[in-house]
C-alpha cells in the first residue's frame, strides 16, 4: 500500500534549494513532487518542466527498470555512492553518483528519493583526453611573415628542435603560440609521438590536477583508473597553455613531475616514470606574471630554459598583407568562392588598425567578411565590423552605408540586403571577433560586451558561433 505523501513548507523547500546537491523526490504515484535548484542545474531542466510529472515522461529511459527512482519506489531496492548516466527528454547526457532509496511511512513506501552528485563535466573531460591524442599538423613552413620580428622568433624556434629542452612561448592572445609549440614538435625527434595541448584556464583546479596526472579507482568519487596527460603524451611534447592560471599548488606539482621525471596520480602510492617535454604558454609578459604572483619563480625558470616571445601583428603589420592573403585564399577553397583580395582601401584600413586579437582577429575578420559577399568582388569596408570601421573615417570613395550612390558607382546594388538580416549578419560577425580576442572566454567576453552570460550563451548558440 502507499500513501500520500504531505506537503512540504516553504521553508523547507527554501532550504533544499540553497544547498548545493541534487535532490529529486518522487510520490506514491512516481510523479516528481521535489526538484530542487541544484538538481535543476545538474539536469538542465527547470522546475515546470518536471514537477507534477512521471519519470517516464522526463527522461529518455526504455523502461521503468531503468529508473533507479522507479525501482525505489516499486521494489524498495536501495543504491548507495552509485554511478548512473542518463538522457533527459531533451537528449542531453547526464553522469551523476547517487543515492537512490524508498522513502517510508509506518511501514509503507510512500514515495522515493535520489540525491545527486554531478561528474558529468569531469566523466567528459575523462572521455575526451582518453580519446583524444591532438596530434601536431603545424609546421614551420606554414608560419607565415617576413617582417625581422618573426623571421627571429621562427629562427631560435628552429634551433629548439634539437634537444628535449623545456620551452617558455609567451605573446598575446591570437599571435600563435600553439603553431609555434607544433611546429617545435614537428621540427624534433618526438615529431612520431603525441603532441598533446591543453588550456589550464578552460577547467577549475578541482579538475585539472586529474586531468594532468591522472587517477586511480577509489581516490574520489567516480574516480577510475585513468591515465593523465603526462602519461598519454610519453615519448612526445605535453603543451600547456595559459600555464600562469594554475594556483600555485599544482604549479609546485608540476614543477616537481619536470624536475623527477615522474608523476604520482592521484589516489596512487606509486610513482611513474615520464618521458615527456613540456612547451609552456602564457598570455602576458613572464615578468608581469612573476610580479603579479600568477607564476612561480622556480617554476618560471625551469620552464624557460628556451624561451620565445611571438610578436603582436601590431608589431609586425608588414606581415598583415602575406596574412591577408593567404586567409582569402583559404576561404576561398572553403567557401567555393573566388575573391581576388582586399580593396586598396580595406589594405590601408588594415595596416592602420591595431589588432587587438592579433592574427586570429585578422582571419576571423576576413572570414565574417567573406560570409556577406554574394558574388566574386574584392573585401570592401562595408564588409568589415561596425566596431571596426567606426575606428577610422572610412575614404570618401569606398563604399559606406546608407550611400546609395557609392553602391550604384560599385556596381553592387546586389549587396543590398533586408536590414533585420544585416544587422544580424554584423552583430554574429562582432560576437564572433569578441570571443575571439578572450579566447571563446564567455564571462570575459560578456563584461566587455556589457551584457549578461546567459544573453551571450543565447547568441552562441542562436548564430551556432
């Protein structure tokens, strides 16, 4: 027999909500009547979309065995620390550790409980660097530029290619750093063994340590046995990117597996040799990292034995015509196109403009303006950025907009399209310059754009950028 189960105060429901696990409560009848706020995140559905119905209704499951909820409440079973992985009707994925068991009254199960803890972040992430070896593909040939500045980076990158020796790359964000940590893998005698990267800002430090030395099963919840990064790249090139945003624990961590050779995962009480040689980046000057404290000392100079620093395009805009170039040509294979370059006047824009995200915003740049061309003409500045041609007083004999005149002297009065699609055109092609210069940082982009994450999620996923 059940029996119904009674109605929660608010207060209560104001607790479940501001702590941070998962609880999902279901009736005698298996319709969801408790789904608190950290659940909801954990299963990227809202309340309404839940509460009031059956589990069969909400998740992807083939049958009510599936549902460990439904198997509480039918059987009574109990599961404790269990790993599960699932669909919500959306088809979204979902990796949580339960406990799963029948909630009882005077002897009658009057309902079920399951109380989540959410991996599905770190099971991905386990997946992903499982299967994924992100082999090199760049090459010293495919470094494009003849200004002195790059010609002498491209030079002493070359004459790394000869020991195992750590390498320090240092420049902004979009000059190039991975290209040249490719090619330096490329160019040695690890060029047949895995190149890995990996960027030590995209993931929290709860997860990054994992991820870099690896687990065995048991030492965390949902942990199994998995190899890190080290040992995947062994033999090969381990590229860290962005190595400055790592706290200084595991800097020291890090700075022990170069020194030893060896790495301890995590929950093991064995070491592990590694043959491993680590490029390193970082997006600002060492000396400004090693002040600020967002770089350990002993770490900075273990890792610098070889160190580059790749120029800003601003400080190689005689390159900026080679580079124009060669990202119209590849859009043009891209994009079944054939536009012959840049207008004289697009060139000059160019070569005065600053490059704020450096090459990558320079090909990002050539790529939004090759989506608004509709037949075989040069890039004018009516194909650029708003923000970006407001920077400068566009020549009076280019073509502008609102002058109709200009358009008709062009000889493309086909470029005129229906202003709502225009403006959507212009804003994917700004956001996606934005992401850009923060390097596809969303709260970094956001605070810049003056608006709110979620708006600029919204947009992401409205333009697929």
């Amino acid at each position: 027999m059940f029996k119904e189960i009674p109605q929660l105060p608010g207060v209560y429901r104001q607790l479940l909500d501001a702590i941070d696990i998962g609880i999902h409560v279901i009736n005698h009848e298996g319709k969801s009547i408790i789904y608190n706020k950290k659940m909801s995140e954990i299963e990227d559905m809202n309340k309404e979309e839940v509460l009031n119905k059956t589990i069969m209704d909400i998740f992807l499951f083939n049958s009510e065995e599936e549902s460990r909820l439904l198997q509480a409440l039918s059987n009574g079973s109990v599961h404790r620390n269990a790993k599960q992985t699932y669909f919500n009707f959306k088809g979204q994925e979902i990796t949580t550790i339960n406990d799963t068991f029948p909630l009882v009254h005077n002897d009658m199960r009057i309902g079920a409980v399951e109380i989540a803890k959410d991996i599905t972040k770190l099971e991905r992430l386990t997946r992903e660097t499982s299967r994924e070896k992100h082999d090199a593909k760049f090459t010293f040939e495919q470094i494009i530029g003849e200004s002195s500045a790059i010609k002498e980076v491209v030079y002493n990158a070359q004459r790394a290619t000869r020991t195992s020796s750590s390498v320090l790359i240092s420049g902004e964000t979009g000059t190039g750093k991975e290209l040249f940590a490719q090619s330096i893998h490329n160019g040695s005698h690890r060029s047949a063994k895995p190149f890995i990267s990996q960027n030590c800002a995209a993931l929290p430090d709860s997860l990054i340590e994992g991820i870099l030395f690896g687990s065995v099963k048991g030492a965390f919840t949902g942990a199994t046995d998995h190899p890190g990064l080290f040992e995947q790249a062994d033999g090969g090139t381990l590229m860290l990117d962005e190595i400055n945003s790592l706290n200084a624990s595991l800097q020291a961590k890090l700075l022990r597996a170069i020194q030893e050779k060896s790495i301890r995962r995590i929950g093991d009480t064995k070491n592990r040799t590694i043959d491993v040689r680590i490029i390193a980046t970082v997006n600002e000057d060492p000396l400004l990292s090693l002040e600020k404290n967002r770089l350990r000392e002993d770490l900075y100079y273990r890792l610098s034995v070889v160190s580059l620093t790749v120029p800003p395009l601003r400080k190689r805009k005689e390159d900026i015509s080679l580079l124009a170039d060669h990202f119209v040509q590849k859009y043009n294979h891209r994009f079944q196109l054939h536009v012959p370059g840049l207008t004289d006047e697009v060139s000059h824009f160019f070569k005065q403009y600053d490059w704020p995200g450096n090459v990558r915003e320079l090909e990002h740049m050539i790529e939004g303006a090759m989506n608004l061309i509709d037949y075989d003409e040069p890039i004018h500045t009516i194909h650029l950025p708003v923000h970006v041609r407001k920077k400068f007083p566009l020549p009076a004999n280019d073509m502008t907009i609102g002058d109709s005149n200009s358009l008709k002297q062009k000889g493309v009065e086909s470029a005129v399209k229906p202003l709502h699609t225009y403006i959507e055109e212009v804003e994917k092609m700004y956001l996606a310059n934005v992401l850009s210069i923060y390097n596809g940082n969303i709260s970094q982009a956001a605070e810049k754009l003056g608006i709110k994450r979620q708006s600029l999620q919204y947009r992401r996923r409205k333009y697929n950028l």
